[in-house]
C-alpha cells in the first residue's frame, strides 16, 4: 500500500507523522472522503472545495489544492481496486503540546483503503447527545471525531450502522457520518445546514437531484416519517428500515428507491458533478 504524505509517495509501513503533530495531539486538522471507483474519484471538486471552507473555518492556511489533486491520481494509480475510500487529512502538522498552534507548517496525507458496497437498507438509533448548532467547527469536517466515535460505538451494541444527533433545540440534525432525510406525505425532507449539520457532498446532489426541501424537523419526526435515508460519501443513498424500535417494512420504499436510482444514473453520467 502507497500512501501520500508531505509531497511524495511512500510505502505505509515506513510513512512517518511526528507524534507531535497537532492533528494528533489535539484534534486540530480537517479532512474528506471521496469514493473512488475503478481508481476515479467522484464529486472530487466538491470535496476539494469543502476542503478549503473547513481549512477556513479552522484557520488553517488553504491546501494547495493541485498537489491534493496531484496526491490523489497518484495514490489511486499506485493502488488499484474497484470501490476505494479515499481519505485526505490536512492538519496543522508539528506543534507544540497545548492548543497554540507551531511554525512548521502543515501536514497533508492522501490514503486508500479497500471498501465494499452498502446494503441497500440499514438500521439507525438516535442518541441523547446534540449537536450545537452555533459551535466552532459547526459545519467544518474536522478531524475531532471522538463524539462521533462514541456514538457509532452505541450504535453498533444496538445492531445499527448509525446514529442520529439532534441539535441543542431538539431538531433532528444528522447522523455520524451522513446527513438523514425523511419522506413526508410523498415529499422528501432534510434538515437545512442552519440546523449544525455538517454540508454534506451526497446530500447537496440528493437534494439538487430529487428536489428535497430543506425543512427545520423536530427529532420526532423519526417515530411518524413514511420513509427514511441517509446519504453520505460511501453510502450513496441508503434506505432505512428501523429507527430505535420502530420498524419501517419494505425499505427502501418508494420514494426513496426513486432517489436511489435517480442518484446512481446521474452520478454515473458525471463522475465530477
């Protein structure tokens, strides 16, 4: 396996970050997934976008986005498989031990990993925990992950693949890892990014290609929704059957078996949309 890191290719088993990477240290990095089939990445300029508001919004320097690209065609080119997650991670790379940030400069790492395709139906649970719409990172794809991890351990105990947050005033927000629409009366909803959720690739195209509203949804919307998906990088868009102990039979249901193809055609005519 050839990873990127710091602009070159390298074996991974001798590819070396500093322990004191800020990144690691405290959380202080961004980062994308980007699906990869047959080594060509999908919606890659959306991602690189999303990659410079998150480097903003944390007060990172902007990526050098021609050598991310650069380090994604090489680490693809060097890794071959059918379906990949790609992973970019750019963090404030060496720095000192509390929350100031170094002079080195920053660190960029381009992976691959082997990934298989999803179920067409999973379970989700929801959790206590919020998230805060008016926070720092709010909206960011940051590297500071733990609350997600915590979550997605309980939801794994539970026989799900995701859990639910809703923000600090009950609205239902998004999942760990993907963002949740729900299909009301025959019209398909998400909760809008005002809500805290994080501005995902997969929805912003779901809500283009299916014309989806964006919609402030109390949490309990779950327990009385007709249909529910996700989306996500990796996911696509995926139906629900089961939130918490409700069961929703015959998932994916109309609605959001018509999103699912409508997303696989269109996403297969245009590889950067």
């Amino acid at each position: 396996m050839k990873i990127w890191l710091d602009g070159g290719l390298q074996d991974i088993e001798s590819a070396r970050v500093s322990v004191l990477d800020h990144g690691l240290t405290v959380g202080d990095g961004i980062f994308e997934t980007v699906k990869a089939v047959d080594g060509r990445p999908f919606a890659l300029t959306r991602h690189l976008d999303r990659l410079t508001r998150s480097a903003r919004g944390l007060g990172l320097p902007d990526p050098d986005l021609d050598e991310v690209r650069r380090a994604c065609a090489a680490v693809l080119e060097a890794n071959p498989m059918p379906l990949g997650r790609l992973r970019i991670t750019y963090t404030g790379g060496h720095g000192p031990l509390g929350s100031d940030r170094g002079e080195h400069g920053t660190t960029l790492v381009v992976a691959l990993g082997e990934t298989g395709r999803r179920p067409d139906s999973t379970a989700v649970i929801t959790v206590p925990w919020t998230r805060n719409e008016r926070g720092a990172l709010t909206g960011l794809k940051t590297t500071s992950y733990a609350e997600n991890v915590v979550a997605l351990a309980r939801a794994r105990e539970r026989g799900a693949s995701e859990a639910l947050f809703a923000n600090t005033v009950g609205q239902l927000c998004e999942g760990t890892g993907s963002n949740v629409f729900v299909v009301l009366d025959g019209e398909i909803h998400t909760p809008p990014v005002a809500s805290g959720c994080l501005a995902g690739i997969t929805r912003a195209l779901a809500v283009e290609w299916t014309g989806a509203r964006e919609t402030d949804l109390p949490l309990d919307v779950l327990g009385r929704a007709d249909e529910v998906f996700l989306t996500s990088t990796l996911r696509d868009v995926q139906a629900v059957h089961r939130v918490d102990d409700r069961e929703l039979p015959g998932a994916p249901g109309p609605v959001t078996a018509k999103a699912m193809r409508i997303f696989e055609e269109r996403s297969g005519d245009d590889l950067d949309p």
